[in-house]
C-alpha cells in the first residue's frame, strides 16, 4: 500500500493537471484550474498516510472490531473540523488550508492505526524494511489478487461514476457556481451517508459471522438470512429518518455559502439527495452484505451496470443539477436492484442456495 501510494503521489505530483482532466472540462475557468491544481498537489502529499489508514481500517474490520476505526475517525476528522477555519481563513490559505487540514487529518489516522496495530502485535516492524516489500508465495497471494481484482474493478467503476459527475456540474457552469452548489448538496447528503455506510460495515460484519457461527450456537444460513433482513430492515429505517431530518436541515445550507444564487442553486440538489436517502439504507446494507459473503465481482458488476446509466443519465439530463442527482437516483437505483437480487435469488441466502441446499 505505501508503494501504490508513493506511485500515485508522484504521478500526480508530475502532471496534476493531465490527473484533474479526468473530472474537469477545458472550459472550466483559469482561476478553478488553480484552485484545484492547488488542492490536489497538496493531498497528493498524504496518499502514502491515507493508504496507511486504509489497510488499518481493514485490518480492524477483519478482526470484527468496528469501534475502534470509528473513534480514529471521529478524533481525525474533529482535527479536521477544527483546523479548516484556522487554515483557510484564519493562516490566510484558502483551498491550500483545507487540503492541509484533510492531510493532517489524514496523517493522524494512519499514525493512530500503526501504533494501535504494532501494541496489538498484528504488525510487527522489519529488522530489514526491504524484506516487508517481498511478495508472499503465490499460492497464499492467490486468494488477495483474486478478491482484490473485483474491490478494484468495483472501484473503478464508482470512480468513474462520481468522475462524470463532477464534470458534469463544471460543465454547466465554467466559472464554477453549479460545481460549488452540488458540492454543498453532496456535503449535506454525505452527513447522512456517513451513517448508512457505517450500517453497511456492521452488515459486513455481522452476516458472514451468523453464517459460519458454530451450529450449536444456532449459526448456519437460517441465522444469517435472520440478522441480514433484520439489518436491511435498519437500514430502511435510517433511510427514513435521514430523509426527514435532511430534509428539515435545508435551511443550514445558508451556513455553507455567503453567495445567495449558490445557496439558492443547492436547495433543489439537496432535496432530491434527502429523497435518495430513502433507497440508500437498503442498498447499501444489501452491499455491505455482499461484501461479507465475499462477492467481489457481482459487487464490481453491479456497480460497472450503475456506472453505465448513470454516464447514460447525464448525457441526457446533465445539463442541470436537478439533472445530474436524478442521474444518481438511477445510479442508486440499479445498485439497488443487483444488490437485492443478489441477496434474494442469487447469492448463499439465496432462493437458489437454499433450493439447492433442500434437493
């Protein structure tokens, strides 16, 4: 992870500009090219940390440990919270602070996960720093390259997703008012979001280890199907109430902008992605479940078919904001539709699994 972090800092490092046509037009103006290039070159300089922090969180997850990534989070980002104001306005930076801000953040998180992982002893350093860089035998790396070719193929097809996005809004406006009202909408959405992919990680968790629980503990599918509806269940209810407290919190909006016609432009993207809230509970515990049954690549299908109608949707309807969040509701939707088919037809707890298990 730190070499794929340092390859990809430097990259961009060398040609930020060619990395940030991928989500903004030519026609985007002079002075969002800089802020930008600005913003990217310095988070670049915190990929190595941020990779760090992934494979921290992963590690905790694999261990059935979810509240101790959720307190590194929360002590991170309250970092981040408090050093925005402080950098952008306060050391004078601007969208250079809030990138400094998120690094340090960032910084934070992967320092916390490698010493909470060197006490624990799951990592243990190298007398030889250059011996942790040889690959293990192929036959144990078989199973991570296998699995790790569909959570990057899935995450491909998201990037390419949430890419069009972006160069959607910039596209409707070159000086960049629409582009700062969707971000407005998607900071707001996100609040919630944050919940949801919370529920997703638990159903992640929860599932597989009802699964393969001992029989004599109840464990087995029957177990399984039970916890699974039960979190889908969850999720449709933070859907819910997500949506309504979204929805109640429009006003807020006026917090994230003195600019009336943006904060004016974000209201009709902010209400569509409260509505949107109500699909999201399910679909993303239903991938969460996915993702502990290990299907890696009906979740890269899924989400390469999303990604599909969504660049669908946006040359269609893109060349407004309530055009390009209608777009996410279709790429929601479809997620949606894989995910639940999955779970009901196709995957262990499955119509077919469980007809074959009785035959």
């Amino acid at each position: 992870s730190t070499a794929i972090g340092a390859t990809a800092a430097l990259l961009l490092f060398a040609n930020p500009k060619r990395a940030l046509g991928l989500a903004l037009p030519a026609t985007a103006a002079s002075e969002v090219w800089s802020q930008a290039t600005k913003y990217l070159t310095i988070r670049a300089g915190a990929l190595v940390p941020a990779m760090i922090a992934f494979v921290g969180f992963a590690a905790f997850r694999g261990r059935l440990d979810v509240q101790t990534p959720l307190r590194i989070t929360l002590f991170s980002q309250m970092m981040n919270v408090v050093l925005d104001p402080i950098l952008i306005f306060g050391a004078g930076l601007g969208v250079g602070g809030a990138a400094l801000a998120t690094a340090a953040a960032e910084v934070t998180s992967a320092l916390t996960y490698t010493l909470l992982l060197l006490k624990r002893g799951t990592l243990k350093l190298a007398a030889n720093p250059l011996k942790a860089l040889k690959p293990p035998p192929l036959g144990s790396l078989l199973p991570l390259l296998t699995g790790g070719a569909g959570v990057l193929a899935r995450s491909v097809a998201l990037n390419i997703a949430f890419l069009s996005v972006t160069r959607a809004t910039q596209a409707i406006d070159p000086a960049g008012n629409a582009a700062a009202a969707h971000t407005i909408a998607m900071q707001v959405w996100q609040l919630g979001g944050v919940v949801l992919f919370a529920l997703s990680s638990v159903a992640a968790v929860l599932v597989p280890a009802a699964m393969n629980a001992p029989k004599a503990e109840g464990g087995g599918v029957a177990r399984a199907k039970g916890v699974a509806d039960r979190m889908l269940g969850w999720g449709l209810c933070a859907g819910v109430a997500l949506a309504i407290l979204q929805l109640a919190a429009l006003p807020l909006l006026n917090v994230f902008s003195p600019v009336a016609s943006i904060r004016e432009a974000a209201r009709a993207p902010a209400a569509i992605g409260a509505a949107l809230q109500l699909l999201n509970g399910v679909t993303f515990v239903a991938e969460g479940i996915m993702q502990g049954h290990q299907a890696f690549f009906p979740l890269a299908r899924n989400a390469a078919v999303a990604a599909g109608g969504l660049v669908l949707s946006l040359r269609t309807f893109g060349s407004t904001l309530s055009g390009v969040w209608c777009s996410f509701a279709v790429f929601n939707a479809i997620r949606f539709a894989g995910a639940f088919r999955h779970h009901l037809v196709t995957g262990p707890l499955g119509s077919r699994a469980r007809k074959a298990a009785h035959h």
